[in-house]
C-alpha cells in the first residue's frame, strides 16, 4: 500500500464558485483546522484562476476543467500557435505539477459548487480499492453526501484539472448561484473535505504498518450515464423547460413515461427511457451549452 505524501487542495477551477474560493483562501492564512484531520501528508493550497476570480466568472475564455485530457495538453503544448487564456494556464500548471503522466502530486482536492440541489456531492474517478474506501468512508461520517462516479473515459483522457493528481476527488456542493456564498454549502464543503483528509491519514498509517484497512459497508452511490440536452427547434432555440416535477430534485428517481421537460404552451415532455437519477438539473453553468441535466443509474459501491 503506497502512502500519500503530497495533498494539492484547490478552489477557484471556476472563478465565480466562491465555497472553495474563500476555504482556500481561508486556509492559506490559517490552516488548523485541516491540520487536526491529517498529519502524514504535506498540505499545500491553490487559488487555481486567478483572472477568473478577479472577474467573477466561471473562466475567461474556455472551461478551465475542459483543457486536460492527455490528448488536448499534448495537442496545445505543440501547437504554434497563441493559447487562449485557460489553455495557456493549464499548460503553465501541468509543467509545474506534472506533466499528467509523472504526477507530482499524490492527490488534488478541486472544490467546487453548483447552482443545482445536489447537496454535497463527492465525484469520485474510479472505483478501485482506494476510492471506495474513500466514498464509503465519507458517506459512513456524512450521511447527506452523495456519492457520484464518473469513470466514463479513461483516468488520463478525463479533461478535469483534477486529474494533475496521481489520484483525485471532486467536491461540489448546492445548490448555491453563482458569483454568490452560503453558509450551508461553504459548511458542508469544509466537512467534506475534512473526512477526505481523515480518510487519507488513516489510509497512511495502514501503508506504513502494512496492515490493512478496516473493512467498510458498502454504500449508495450513483454512476454518471450520459447528458440530456433542452430540446431544440430546426434553429437551435430552445423549445421546453425543465418539468416542475424534476427541477430541484437532483439524485432522485426520473422513471419512463414521467414529465422531464415542459414546452412553453405547458405540454408535458415524458422520459421515454429506463429509470435514471438525474444530477445538475438545470446548472446555471451548462445553460449556453443547452444541457438540461446529467443523468446516472444508482448502485452500490
């Protein structure tokens, strides 16, 4: 068992998510409260899109969590050609933390919060020995998370800044508006990141005593399928909202021949598929992209 050594905790990926914005900076000034969950692993802190959150807005240019794939570090690394602001930023950050393929980094905590009621969500990007120790571990200590794996394409090609880390975690929380903070989330935020470090310290002291860990339930989770999208006339606008029976209602069962989305004369769209768990119901965020949700099937882990 390989023990963790190096911890990179992150917030600003998204210049206008505030929760992980003010913990880091936060914890920059005074860390003890991080330092009463993990004494085995060095700690350090990045305020990620500096221009972003200057701004107070979610990027620049482009989605900074887009630029890392290994395909697309390696495309814009050899490309003559100018970057735009986030490529230019995550190619600056994969030479000082990388490159993807060597990591420096043993784990990144990337911080984040959504304008959808998902709660506290930990998105996890693999489902092996580690991180369903990690899940069940956080769930187990905090019973409101929710337990989101996406392990849709292969850990090197996800494009998350995240994945800097040789392993990593994702923590979003809502439903919070952007450029906004609550006390709730920013709480809920803080817990969970706590419970993470708890879990690597205790991961850390069985690698150095080459015993193993303490056996853990399993626990409810949800496994990431595929994005839905509005839907659109032959021009591109949109023609329906999301149902009222569906808004609001993150992680909960969407069945076959129940009302997703509602056009503008009130005309119910039904779900024509098996059942799902919808998540980022309506994320402010995903709006110009026309993505009404993301949809999972549950299970366990």
């Amino acid at each position: 068992m390989d023990t963790i050594n190096k911890i990179l905790i992150c917030g600003g990926t998204h210049g206008n998510e505030l929760s992980g914005i003010y913990a880091v900076s936060h914890w920059l000034k005074n860390d003890s409260v991080i330092k009463q969950h993990i004494t085995s692993a060095q700690v350090n802190y990045l305020l990620v899109n500096e221009a972003a959150i200057e701004a107070n807005v979610r990027f620049i240019d482009e989605d900074f969590n887009r630029q890392f794939a290994k395909t697309t570090l390696q495309k814009n690394a050899s490309s003559g050609e100018s970057l735009c602001h986030e490529a230019a930023l995550a190619q600056t950050l994969n030479q000082r933390f990388g490159p993807k393929e060597l990591p420096q980094l043993d784990f990144l905590i990337d911080i984040h919060n959504t304008t959808s009621a998902m709660g506290p969500t930990l998105i996890v990007l693999s489902q092996d020995a580690f991180n369903v120790g990690l899940a069940r571990h956080v769930k187990s200590h905090m019973p409101s998370a929710n337990i989101l794996v996406e392990e849709h394409l292969p850990y090197e090609q996800l494009p998350y800044f995240c994945t800097l880390g040789r392993r990593s975690v994702m923590i979003e929380v809502g439903a919070q508006a952007q450029g906004t903070l609550r006390a709730t989330v920013y709480q809920q935020t803080v817990e969970m990141t706590q419970h993470i470090l708890s879990f690597i310290e205790i991961y850390n002291e069985h690698g150095r005593t080459q015993t193993e860990m303490p056996a853990l339930s399993e626990v409810e989770a949800y496994k990431f399928l595929k994005d839905v999208s509005y839907p659109l006339d032959e021009s591109g606008a949109r023609t329906a909202m999301i149902h009222p029976n569906l808004d609001g209602n993150d992680f909960n069962a969407l069945n076959k021949g129940e009302p997703c989305f509602i056009d503008f004369d009130g005309k119910d769209i039904i779900w024509e598929e098996d059942t799902v768990y919808p998540h980022f119901i309506g994320e402010a965020a995903y709006n110009k992209l026309h993505l009404a949700f993301a949809t999972a099937y549950k299970t366990s882990i």
